[in-house]
C-alpha cells in the first residue's frame, strides 16, 4: 500500500514539474531560475501535503457539518493563492528577475486546479485503502464461514455412520469390528488438518470408503455401483464436496426394509472439469406424497461453500427428483 503511493506520488510530482525543468534546463540563467522554481516547489509540496495529509482528513472527521468545511477549504485555498502570489513577488524582486507576477484572480484560478488535483489524489488514495480493508475483512469472514461449513458437514456424516453401527452392534453383526476398522480411516481424513482443498484422489477414496460402509450395513438389499472415467491426477476440490449428494442417497432413498433398491454414481474427470452424477431409487414409503426437492442442510451447506469459493459461474447443480427415482447432476470446474 505504501509502495503504491509512493510510486502515485511521484508520478504527480514528474508531471508537476516537467514543464519547470525544461525552462531551467533551456532558460538563459538556469542557476537563478533554477532557486526560484526551487523555492517555489519547496511552497507546492507543503501546501499538497498539508491539504491531503492534514486539512482533507480533519474535514472527513466533520463530515456531519458540511457548511463548515467548505468554508475551511475556501479559506485555505484564498489563503495560500494570496500566499504563492506574495512569495512570487518577493522571489522575483530578490532575484531581479524582471517580470511581473500575475493577477490575484489568475493565482486563485492556478491554485484551485492545484487543489482539485490533490485532492482527487488524496481521496482515490483513501478510497483504494478502503477497499483493500473491506477486501481484507470479506476474506476473513470468508474463511470463517468456510470453517463453520466444514464443522457443520462432518458431525453430520459421523451421525450418520454411528447409526449404522449401533444397528451393527444390536444385531450382533460380525460386520461391526470391519465398520470400526473403515469409520477409523475416515475420522483419520476428516480430522486431518483443515485445508481449504483436497486432492480429488483423496476424497474419491474417501467415498468409496463411506460406500463400503454402506454396503456393509445394507448388505444384500440394494445395488451400490460407483463407475469412474477419465485421469485423476492433481486436480483439486474443496474436502467432502460429494459426500452430501451421497450421503442425501441413503438417507431419503434406500432403506433396509426393501429390496431392488440402488445407488448409481458416475464420476468423468478431466484436467480442468468434473462431472459428478448420482441416481438412486426412492423408498416406496414415500410414493404417497408428492416428490419433493431435498433441503437438506448438507446441500446449503455445500452449495454456500461452493460459492464463497468459485462463485456461481464455475459450478452447477441440477436435481431431478421423480416418482421412483432421485437424480443430480453437479458440474465444477477446477
């Protein structure tokens, strides 16, 4: 930020004064011109920075009584035009210079673009400051929101596998020790430390780990497929991005207590796109009533993620719910 204005200050001040230079550097008497523009520039910066630094921002703090501070600036800007004209006037008469200084009218006319100048300067520079704090404060309630998301999502799914396992335990299933083991390496990825992205490697792993438990506990009663098409390599994607829509699956579709039904997932991965598809059949405990999108807060909860991270333009999300089926359709480009 320093840098910048440093860099924008400098370049005011080249422009300032390049006509200046080239009369010294092509006027008769460059030695005595050159200590008049001298003193001169001395009286221009002490009156730009004493508008941009000190006056602009004192009148900012009384921006509630605007009446009064245009009459500071107008009492500043006569002030220091009747200041310049007078310094003017003496330098000309110690220097001998022989030419006569303008009109009061003409130094007031000079001075005020002057001021307009610094003080254009001046507030693109508070508003540029301005917008890096805002910048600032939006990424860090960003992250913020991003950590409650991934807080929000994993007690969820944990919730869920619990279940799964306390059904194991009470029907004394030898299944329960192989869900243990499985529950084990996924607590070991959701409590690793909190990247804002994963491999997309590691969460395909990661879901056909929680798919595996499923299978564990649903047994022979439903059909679980998970088909994957194209290279994985180091693409990335914010950690348990296709969990919800898995996990949405079993719990508002399948259901031990009926036979036939399925989950279908279909996964196709490029260098820069992926495309994540997802049908499962619906519990005919819900055939009486009218198909209803899922709110679930796992999908807010993803899609808000989704966009504090890429915005709407780099992710899709098409859910399809019919009769007997559910189908979503999520596109994200890395």
């Amino acid at each position: 930020m320093k840098k910048r204005k440093i860099i924008l200050h400098t370049a005011f001040w080249f422009i300032y004064l390049f006509p200046d230079l080239l009369r010294v550097l092509i006027g008769s008497d460059s030695e005595t011109f050159g200590a008049y523009q001298f003193i001169l520039l001395a009286f221009s910066v002490a009156i730009f920075y004493t508008l941009t630094e000190l006056l602009l921002p004192f009148c900012l703090k009384l921006s509630k009584t605007k009446k009064y501070i245009w009459g500071i600036l107008v009492l500043f800007w006569v002030l220091v035009s009747y200041a310049n004209m007078m310094l003017e006037q003496a330098i000309a008469s110690a220097y001998n210079l022989g030419f006569e200084t303008d009109s009061f009218l003409n130094y007031l006319t000079g001075m005020f673009w002057f001021m307009m100048i610094a003080t254009s300067i001046s507030v693109g520079q508070l508003w540029y400051e301005k917008q890096l704090q805002i910048k600032d404060v939006e990424n860090l309630v960003i992250k913020a929101e991003l950590a409650n998301l991934r807080y929000r999502i994993s007690p969820h799914f944990l919730f869920n596998t619990l279940n799964n396992l306390y059904a194991l335990t009470l029907a004394k299933s030898d299944k329960a020790p192989q869900v243990v083991l499985q529950l084990a390496q996924l607590m070991r990825y959701m409590l690793q430390d909190e990247p804002e992205k994963v491999y997309l490697k590691q969460e395909i792993e990661y879901l056909e780990s929680y798919l595996e438990l499923e299978k564990i506990r649903l047994g022979n009663t439903a059909t679980i497929t998970m088909n994957i098409c194209g290279k994985i390599k180091d693409q990335k994607i914010p950690p348990m991005t296709l969990l919800p829509f898995v996990e949405n699956s079993f719990k508002h579709g399948l259901n031990q207590s009926f036979g036939d039904g399925y989950v279908l997932i279909e996964i196709q991965v490029t260098e820069q796109e992926l495309f994540f598809y997802i049908e499962n059949s619906i519990s005919k405990s819900v055939f009486s009533s009218p198909p209803k999108e899922p709110t679930g807060t796992g999908l807010k909860n993803l899609c808000r993620r989704l966009e504090l991270l890429y915005g709407n333009e780099r992710f899709n999300l098409e859910i399809n719910q019919q009769v007997d089926k559910h189908i979503v359709n999520f596109y994200l480009k890395f």
